[in-house]
C-alpha cells in the first residue's frame, strides 16, 4: 500500500475503468486528488497499479471513501480491505471522527462484513442527465 503516491492518470484511469468494466476515458486524477482529496491509497503489485482509493473530506470531522477499485485479475485478495483500512487509518490519523461510504447493494457484504461500515440511510440526488 503506498499513501499519496504520485499518479499516472493513463494507469489509474485503466485501472478504473477494468474495475468498473466501462471505456477507458483518460481523466485527470493527479490533479483532482491534489485539489480535493484528503488523501488516496494505491496497491500495487512491483510497480504496477492494482488497486485504489481516494478519501475526500469537509476539513472537519466528516470524511468520505470515494473510487475504491481493484483490477479484476487480483480480485478477492483482501486488497480492497486493506485499500480502506488504510484509507481510515489516513482519515483518523489527519482527525477525522466520521468516515463515510456510499454503495450499491451488491457490495454490502465488502463494505459492512469486511470493511466495518455500519449501513445507514443516506439520499442522492442526480444533478445531471
């Protein structure tokens, strides 16, 4: 696991859409994370990216996971529990009380049993077509 690593929007933004098995769309994350992001995690495997996840914040006590993806071909390694505990080992460590985390149903089991997430209710509201 490396914390705050440099990144390589090509490699992240391959790795984001294998996990999410849409088109690769080249997007700017090194960018993004350095403006928004509390922090971000990477697992890779030599040197090569694997998996990830970003945690954005209010400056206070609320953070959120955010993009937490691993590639297929290492799926089921406990790589995305180690991502998010890293993640809110992060989280706690800049003084963060609260770490949120929206998911779909499907992943209820990763979030909840593996991760520890209580499960809430939470809205959402699509601002865009």
């Amino acid at each position: 696991m490396r914390v705050r690593f440099p990144v390589d929007d090509h490699a992240l933004s391959t790795l984001h859409a294998l996990a999410f098995e849409s088109p690769v769309e080249v997007q700017p994350w090194a960018a993004r994370l350095e403006r928004h992001a509390l922090t971000w995690v990477g697992a890779f495997s030599n040197d090569r990216l694997v998996g990830f996840v970003q945690v954005c914040w209010d400056g206070g006590a609320h953070a959120f996971v955010l993009d937490t993806a691993v590639h297929p071909q290492y799926g089921r390694q406990g790589i995305g529990q180690q991502l998010v505990q890293t993640a809110a080992a992060e989280a706690s460590a800049a003084g963060c009380e609260w770490l949120h985390v929206d998911y779909e149903p499907h992943l209820t089991n990763f979030y909840s049993r593996a991760c520890g997430f209580s499960p809430t209710n939470a809205g959402l509201l699509k601002l865009r077509a």
